[in-house]
C-alpha cells in the first residue's frame, strides 16, 4: 500500500522553476514570456505529454465557463495548455508541495494565473465544497493513489451533476509480473497500478458511471520512443531505465496508458 508521504518524498524535486528557467533560457527563450506549448516538454509530467493533454480535453466538453478541476495537476502543465486553449478557468491540486511552488511561477510566466490556480492538497481529501466544479480530470495519478474508492468518491463529490471526470493512467491490462523503475515508482512502495475493471468498480460505487474506455498505447508510442531516443544507452549491470522498461511491459501487454471516460449520475 502507498502512503502520501512516500509519495510526496518520491516527487520532491527542490527548485523544479528554477531548473526549468535556466533550461529555457540556455534554449534561447525569454522566461518572461512563456506559453504552454514552449513549457510542454518540462511540465507534461504523463505519458504522451501535450498531444495527451489535447486528447484528454477533448472528451471533457469544455468551454470558456467550464470549472475544471486536474487531480494530481505536478507543476499544471496541463492545466496551463487547457486554460490557454479553452479559457476556462482550471484548479489544480497535488501532493507535492514542490511542483504547486514551481507552478505558480511558470503560470506567472505564461500569464495564466487568473485562469489556473494551483493548490497544495491530496487526492484523496479534496478542499473543495460539493458540485463545485463541471469537469475533471486525472492524468497518471492513480497509479500512486492505493486507495481508489476515496479517490473515486472524492473525485464524484465535487462534480456538479452529470459533470464529465476523466482518467488517463497507466493501468494493469494483462498477467505477467511489474518490475521496477517505472517513471512513476522506484520500487513498489510507491506504485498502485490496477486494472480499468478496478477503477470502474472503485467509480461506479461512487456514483460515476462509465462512458467510454480507450486504450492510449499507439498514440503513446511515438511520444515513448522519443524519450528513450533521448537517452544514454544501457549500461549493464545498472537498474533498467524508467521508460525502456516502462516500455517493455507496455510491448509485453502487461501495461497500457488507458482513458477512462465516467460521467456523474444527474
């Protein structure tokens, strides 16, 4: 079982803005004048990054009133590419206080921050009153999150009626044993992968009933193969890198990025 604060200790990341400011302006960018597509490649946190994002917006039915909530939003990277894509007004909230620091900062920088506001606070213990929000979404979260029945009715709680909850996460689709580093744990203490079954059954007790289940994993693998191109060749007898390995159980049917589509009862 995960606890918050292994979790919270596994993200940690000590000044996260500023490591992205001096990456951005080493690139030639004025970090004064940011926009969501030039932050994407250091605060689209998930699987797919920006595309992902889109996609996930899209089956959300948003306009320019809409409240969106993102559930686990790291430094609200999506939350910032959906705010200035739809001008809605998007919460955020994260376990980690670290990336609501850094995200504030990079909101500033992309003049978002009447449109996001991002807050310290967990998943599972939302600090919102009921119905407060008309859409949501959850972006590789519940992946750290054991507990997906709270996730689940915390989550229903704050939709106003027939509001649209979406999830994208990496889900458990088929047998075979989960090794680690994965871009999301070190080591199973911190990793709750579970199946789209568990996840709908945790939703439907809620009061969430499904839509629509996609399963992401010929979208992500462009995205996947990008990153691993990106990195240093296998050393032998070092641990496995996060994405080769996360993509080897992805290839061997274990794991999908998958979609799951719930909206609340009227």
């Amino acid at each position: 079982m995960t606890s918050p604060d292994a979790v919270e200790t596994y993200y940690r990341g000590q000044g996260l803005a500023g490591r992205i400011f001096t990456a951005l302006a080493r690139e030639g960018h004025d970090i004064d004048r940011l926009t969501p597509a030039i932050l994407a490649p250091y605060d689209e946190f998930h699987v797919g990054g920006m595309e992902a994002t889109q996609r996930v917006a899209g089956r959300l039915d948003l306009s320019s009133s809409s409240r969106l909530l993102d559930i686990g939003c790291g430094a609200g990277g999506p939350a910032r590419a959906i705010a200035a894509a739809h001008g809605c007004h998007v919460t955020g909230v994260d376990l980690t206080a670290d990336f609501i620091t850094a995200g504030d900062r990079l909101s500033g920088a992309c003049g978002l921050q009447a449109l996001v506001t991002l807050h310290h606070a967990s998943a599972l213990d939302l600090p919102f009153g009921n119905e407060s929000f008309d859409c949501a979404m959850m972006l590789h979260v519940g992946m750290n999150i054991t507990d997906k029945h709270t996730l689940m009715a915390e989550a229903a709680r704050v939709l106003a009626s027939n509001g649209l909850f979406c999830v994208y996460d990496m889900m458990r689709v088929g047998d075979g044993g989960i090794t680690f580093p994965l871009p999301w744990a070190s080591d199973a203490s911190v990793s709750a992968v579970e199946t789209p079954e568990t996840y709908t059954a945790a939703a439907k007790d809620a009061g969430l009933e499904l839509l629509a289940r996609h399963d992401g994993t010929a979208a992500a693998r462009p995205f996947i193969d990008h990153v691993i191109a990106t990195k240093p060749a296998p050393v032998p007898g070092q641990p496995p890198d996060r994405f080769r390995n996360l993509a080897g159980h992805m290839e061997a049917g274990i794991l999908a990025p998958t979609e799951l589509v719930f909206r609340k009862a009227g």
